[in-house]
C-alpha cells in the first residue's frame, strides 16, 4: 500500500514515533468516557517539536463529545496557529484495561485531519496500531480518506 509503512513490533518504530506512541497512551489515562468505557488518547508532534496530547471527552448528549484527535488538534489550532503538525498517534484501551487495543480515527476526524494538512500545505504522518497488531505509520492522513471532501469539492 503506498504511503503507508508497517511496523511488526512496537521496538522497530522510531526513538521519536515510540516517544509520541507513549504520550499517546497516557493522555489516554485523562479520557472522561464513562458512557462509551473506551479511553483514546492522541498525541500530535509540531513542527518545533513541541507535543500536544488530547483525550477523547464524552458527554451523555453524545453529539456533545470529542474524539481524542480533534481535542488535540483544535487545542493545537487555537493555542499555536503558526506552527504546523509533522505528527499524530492515536491509541486506544478499554476502562480498567492496560492492553491498547487497535484504533483507527473515525471519519470526522479523518476530515478534520485532511483539514489540518490543506491548512498547513504539509501532510501529517499519522500512527496507529492495526488489528492485526502491527504498527501502521500513513505518510498522509490524506491516505486515510481517499475520497475525502475539501475546499475544492465546494
């Protein structure tokens, strides 16, 4: 698959994605889901290597919440708009769980993702582990959502 690179442990990641991976998982310890009892956690490097990290946020009118990626990035977008992200991991466990379970971002934040890097002309490496274990590195969150809407479907 093109623009995508696959890891079969955690050990042959880089220094830099294993470090973005672990910040990941303990922000995933600040997730409020009592509803959902599945904690995510993201962890996003900027461009001055700076690392902002979100957790996902229920709230019992469901539409009200926040994924963990989009929590990070609008904190990222409002508290350092001149900076850009080289990087997002994104990680996942049941409440009362300590093994991280597979994750892949849901659609609106893939779009929100997509919407980062038309912003900031870069693309953004996004990190997760797959089902089948592996580590999964996109060059693109663009590789994420192929068919994705942007300024140029308006």
């Amino acid at each position: 698959m093109d623009g995508f690179h696959f890891f079969s442990e955690f050990a042959e990641l880089s220094a830099q994605d294993q470090d973005l991976i672990q910040l990941a998982r303990k922000a995933s310890n600040s997730s409020y889901s009592p509803y959902s009892q599945f904690m995510v956690g993201a962890s996003a490097r900027l461009d001055d290597g700076r690392i902002i990290s979100g957790s996902n946020q229920e709230n019992a009118s469901y539409p009200a919440g926040l994924c963990a990626e989009r929590v990070a990035l609008f904190h990222i977008a409002s508290s350092y708009p001149d900076r850009s992200v080289d990087s997002i991991a994104v990680v996942a466990r049941r409440a009362n769980d300590t093994k991280f379970k597979p994750v892949s971002p849901c659609g609106i934040c893939r779009q929100v993702m997509l919407e980062v890097e038309l912003k900031q002309n870069k693309p953004m490496r996004v990190i997760l582990q797959s089902a089948d274990g592996r580590w999964v590195v996109s060059e693109s969150a663009q590789h994420l959502l192929p068919f994705s809407f942007g300024q140029d479907s308006l």
